[in-house]
C-alpha cells in the first residue's frame, strides 16, 4: 500500500514538474505549436493548460515531464554549441560522453530522466571560469583546453607578479588571446592596468586555477 502511494505521489509530482515547466517555456517566448511538438501533446491542449482549463493526467505528466527534461538539456547543450563551445568541451562541462554530446546534437538519440538530471546538475556548477580582463572579472566558458590552461597561468603570471614585482612573470602571457563563448579576448599583462585594480581591491587571484578543463582542474 506504501508504493502505491508513493508511486501516485511521484506521478502527481512529474504533472507538476511538465505543467510549471511548459509555462516557463512559454514565458521564456516558446510558441504553443513548439511546446505542443516537445511534449507530443495537442496544441489545443497546451493552449487549454496554460489557461488552467485543463490539468494533465499523472501517467501523461510523466510522459510529458520526460520529454521536456530532454528538450531543456539538448536546447542548453546546442546554446553551447552555437557560442562555439566543441563537442570536447561541452563533454567535459556536462559529464557526457562525446558521443551522447554528438548524438544529442544530431537528434540521434534520447536521454535518460537521470542522464539529464545530472548533465543539468554539472552545467550548473561548470558556470565557468573568472577571466580578468581591462574591465575587471568575467566569467567566461573558455572553448579550448589551452584556453582553460592560459587562463590559469594568467591569474598565476598576475599573481607572482604582486608577490614579488617582478614584470617578468607578465611577460610569459603577453600577447597570448583566450577564446571563449563571450569572445575572444587578450590578456592582460600591462602592469599599471594590473597593479590599479590590486589597488581598489578588485583583483582577488588567492584562489589561482592552474590550468585544465573542467575535471581537470587544479587549485593552489
């Protein structure tokens, strides 16, 4: 009797993980023609649900819940792969094999509740990387692993610099541009740019990557 309640109280929940999620697809400017061909669901239908004329069976939620987890996951992996972010790199911030990235992309396969749960999980703590640039931090996606790697030997470059005030340690990156999906930007290395922001206090490099993709990361 306990799992048939908790298996109706599972199902009553997927109806409303697909409902709140159709409205934010909607929200976000997702005509009801395209979320009705995401959910498999009559365009009607989707019409009457976000009008609440209408509440959507617990065996159908499911369905339906399962199907948009899928949409959201491939929609965030192609926003990626569009910034110009490789199958690799994608791989390395979802925990994806490169295959399931390729075929995700290629609309060659489906992925499971699970599966996406956790490459949602990953995307979201692989926000990326601070990169300091002549306007201070960003946080960037960087679309290379020598891109991750420069990055770190930057914040290290830059913070040997203020240790000792030895340039040189600048000069090892100068000239040297990072990709990233915000764009491409160079380094800096001047030591009056660098030297300004320490002074405001706007130049926290304590925490120094050393270099690596996602999984690969290493920390002083």
């Amino acid at each position: 009797m306990q799992n048939v309640i908790t298996m109706q109280n599972e199902l009553t929940v997927s109806s409303h993980t697909a409902l709140d999620s159709i409205r934010q697809l909607s929200a976000s400017g997702l005509s009801q023609r395209k979320i009705a061909e995401v959910t498999g669901l009559g365009k009607s239908t989707i019409n009457d649900l976000l009008k609440g004329r209408y509440a959507i069976s617990s065996a159908r939620g499911e369905t339906v819940a399962t199907k948009l987890t899928h949409y959201k996951v491939v929609q965030k992996l192609s926003n990626l792969h569009s910034q110009g972010l490789s199958v690799r790199g994608i791989a390395s911030l979802s925990g994806l094999a490169r295959t399931t990235v390729h075929n995700l992309l290629t609309g060659k396969r489906k992925i499971s509740p699970a599966m996406a749960d956790k490459a949602v999980e990953n995307l979201s703590s692989n926000q990326g990387i601070r990169l300091f640039t002549s306007d201070g931090f960003l946080t960037v996606i960087p679309l290379r692993a020598s891109d991750w790697s420069l990055i770190g030997k930057h914040d290290n470059a830059m913070k040997r610099y203020l240790d000792t005030g030895n340039p040189s340690f600048l000069q090892k990156v100068a000239g040297k541009t990072v990709k990233t999906t915000a764009g491409e930007f160079q380094l800096v290395t001047d030591p009056n740019v660098i030297k300004r922001f320490a002074r405001q206090g706007a130049l926290d490099i304590d925490d120094v990557v050393i270099g690596g993709s996602p999984g690969q990361k290493k920390r002083r």
